[in-house]
C-alpha cells in the first residue's frame, strides 16, 4: 500500500478513497484503480523521464555538496554557517536553473546534452572553488556560475525575451556580482554575495507573472529535487563513513555509526515514504504549478538540502568520538539541522494543501528543545536520542496513514456501487471526505 503522509490526514483517506494518490510508486498503471485521470491533464506530453546527461550532471554536484560540507566543517559557528550558505545558494541555483531548463524542453538531444555538460563542467569549477571562496578562489567561484549561467541562457535563446527573466537575472546581475564579490576582503565579499543570492531567489517571485507562461512537466520536476535531496542525503553517510573509517571501532563506536545511519534513514523515509508521492500528485493537480513549483521545490527544497547538510557535518563531530561532550556549534547543526528539516515540512504541507503538518511540527519542536540539554551530553547520547525521537515520528506517521486508509476504505467501496450523484455525496460528507488539499 502506498503511503503518503504529506497529505493532511483527512484528505489521505480521500486520496485511498478516490484513487487519487500519486501513480509513482505504481509503474504499471496510469493511475489507481477507480481514480480519476489526473495524473495527466489533457493536451499534455506523454510522461517526461530523466535523461541520462542529467543523472551524470548530479554526480558534479555530488563532489560540490561535499565541498560545501568540508567548508562547514572547518568552521561551523554562526559566521561560518551564513558563508557555506552563502556559498551554497550559488551551487543550489546552478542546478535548478539546469533541472528548469530540463523540464520545460526535450534536451535528449546532442545540442543539449553539451549543454548540460558544459553546465556540469561549471559545476566542477564552482566545487573547485569553495574550499577557497573566501580566500583566493572567489573570483573562480563567481566566474564558474557566471559560465554557467551564460550557457543555460544560449540553450534557451530560442524562446523570446528569456533574458527578461531569473536567467536574465543570472547573467546581468547575481554572476557579475559574485566574480566582483571574489575580488574584495572577507567581510565585503559575504555581503555582496549574500546580495547575489538574494536577487537569484527573488528572480521567480519578480518574475511571477511572465512564468505564467511556462509549461511544467508533472513528473519530471518531482523526480529531479528528489534525485537532489537524495544526493545530499548521501553526503550523511558520508559524514558516518569518513568519520568512523579513521577510529577504532569498539562498542561506542559501533553504537555510534547505528544511531547515526538510524537518523539518516529516518529522514529518507520522511521524505521518500511520506512526501514523495503527495508531491508529486500537488504538482500533477495544482492549478498553479508555476507557484507550487516555486514555493515547494525550488524554496523548499533549499531548506531540505541545507539542513540534510548540516546534519551529515554534525555526523563528523560526533560519530568520530562519541564519548565527548559536543559544544553548542556542533548541536546546532545537528539537532538544529533535524528541526529545520521537519520543519519544512509543515511548510511545504501547508504550500500544497492549507493544512498543518502537526506531527512534525511537534516533533520539530522537540528536537529543538532538547538541543540545549545535548550541549553537555556525550555525543553518543545525542546521537542516540535524536534517533528515538525519528523513529517515534515515523512510526506514528505510519500509523495514522494505515488508519486514515482503513477508515476510507470502505468509502471507497460504497463509493463505487451504483446510486445518485446526491446519494454518493451524501455518503462521502457522512465519511468525512474532503477533497485532496482542501480544507480540512
């Protein structure tokens, strides 16, 4: 049975009752049995896959990711935190610009398959670079997305006024001030590429009503942010592996790593389990997917990655000496990280279907207020805590999506056998079945 926790729980039991969820777990079938054909509004394209010059492209950003985390690895404090932000919004916004470029043409062409390799080649540069950025490498930081930029632009030249857009913005404004930005003092640079970050981010809200334009594809965008989050995710483990491949494993050790991959998986499976297909069925049913796709997958998306990443380094401060005290720095990107990831969540929920996302908004809150108690903890203990509390989370999700499903069930049933249109609304009002992301 396919799990959708993101759905607020009333509206997952009109999903399971009306064949509604999301056909992406269902390989073999348009859509459930019994539901309506919204997976594929009329007119539209048949379904658009993921080519492979986009699943090589990820693994430039694989290497970048891990160089964002080594940078917030060496310093970690609340400066140090804002400047591997900093740094990573750039990087962030590279790759969406191409996944965005990706799902509004067919790029399986030799054409776009250079250019999506040539951004890729950019991308290398840019992870080249941040170890330095704020040291002699800011200049090639800046030149490396001004590149890329410049390519995403000549690879839509086609479409009139694109320039008049977030890629316009990339090219006139956010690269030109991160190649100026790599040529002034520590201080000055932060802000000026801090300034850059901002227009890049702003580009879709500014921009919103010339995007009303743009053709999203349902299933492809989905995919891709997921493939991203995924890739960021991976840097978790490594943030385990790196760290416990150098010390000796005895039984702290050992307990360690298992907390710690228990926490990793335990965020997958908050995304991959409970909000992956609710994602995908929002985008497939929104009436405006330009706004959806701003809000949920570029902004949202955004949170997710960073606070996976701050998580993967607070793996580094703890696996590899478990029976030290960790100091408030490396609690905050731990359990700060996990929160903000939860967090999201009730954003993201909230974005798709006004409803809140109370489990992990309760979770969220108490990670964050055992946060303080973990700063004179042992490591071990923190590590080990966090993980029963994600546990708990998804075990209780779990839960209220089987009872939800179990409750609509027989809605379902009686829903299908023959009687009036007022006789199947009155059954559904008597259910409780409100339509997928109303109110609730």
């Amino acid at each position: 049975m396919s799990t959708t926790g993101e759905l607020p729980a009333e509206a997952e039991e009109s999903a399971v009752g009306k064949g509604e969820r999301s056909a992406g777990r269902r390989p073999d079938a348009e859509r459930p049995e019994g539901g309506r054909p919204d997976e594929q509004r009329a007119g539209e394209p048949p379904e658009k896959r993921v080519t492979w010059a986009e699943l090589y492209f990820d693994l430039i950003f694989v290497f970048a990711i891990t160089q964002v985390s080594g940078l917030l690895h060496h310093r970690h404090d609340l400066l140090g935190i804002g400047q591997a932000l900093v740094v990573f919004v750039p990087v962030y916004w590279c790759w969406v610009g191409t996944t965005v470029q990706a799902n509004i043409r067919d790029v399986d062409t030799p054409r776009d398959r250079l250019g999506i390799l040539a951004v890729g080649f950019t991308g290398l540069v840019m992870a080249l670079a941040v170890p330095g950025a704020y040291g002699n490498r800011g200049v090639l930081l800046g030149a490396g997305y001004w590149a890329a930029r410049v390519v995403l632009l000549f690879l839509l030249v086609r479409i009139p006024g694109v320039w008049r857009g977030p890629y316009g913005v990339g090219v006139l404004v956010s690269g030109p001030l991160l190649v100026a930005g790599g040529l002034l003092p520590e201080g000055p640079r932060v802000c000026l590429w801090a300034l850059a970050a901002l227009c890049d981010l702003s580009g879709p809200v500014v921009f919103r009503r010339k995007l009303a334009a743009v053709s999203y594809h349902p299933s492809h965008m989905p995919e891709r942010f997921a493939l991203f989050l995924l890739v960021a995710l991976g840097e978790s483990i490594v943030g385990i592996g790196a760290s416990a491949a150098s010390v000796r494993l005895d039984a702290a050790e050992l307990v360690a790593v298992a907390a710690a991959f228990t926490i990793s998986a335990g965020l997958w499976w908050q995304y991959f389990v409970f909000a992956a297909d609710a994602m995908r069925h929002a985008v497939t049913v929104a009436d405006s997917r330009r706004d959806l796709v701003r809000r949920v997958f570029q902004y949202g998306h955004l949170a997710l990655a960073a606070s996976v990443i701050a998580v993967a380094v607070g793996f580094g401060e703890t696996v590899a000496d478990p029976r030290r005290s960790l100091g408030a720095a490396s609690v905050g990107l731990l359990y700060g990280g996990c929160g903000l990831y939860l967090l999201t969540f009730g954003y993201t929920r909230w974005m798709m279907f006004r409803s809140v996302a109370t489990t992990r908004i309760v979770a969220a809150a108490v990670v964050l207020a055992l946060a303080p108690a973990m700063v004179r903890w042992p490591a071990l203990a923190a590590l080990v805590t966090l993980a029963v509390v994600l546990v708990v989370l998804n075990v209780v999700e779990h839960r209220r999506v089987n009872a939800a499903a179990a409750v609509a069930e027989p809605a379902a049933e009686a829903d299908r056998e023959p009687g009036t249109e007022a006789d199947r609304e009155a059954g559904a009002e008597a259910a409780g079945d409100p339509v997928v992301g109303g109110p609730v």
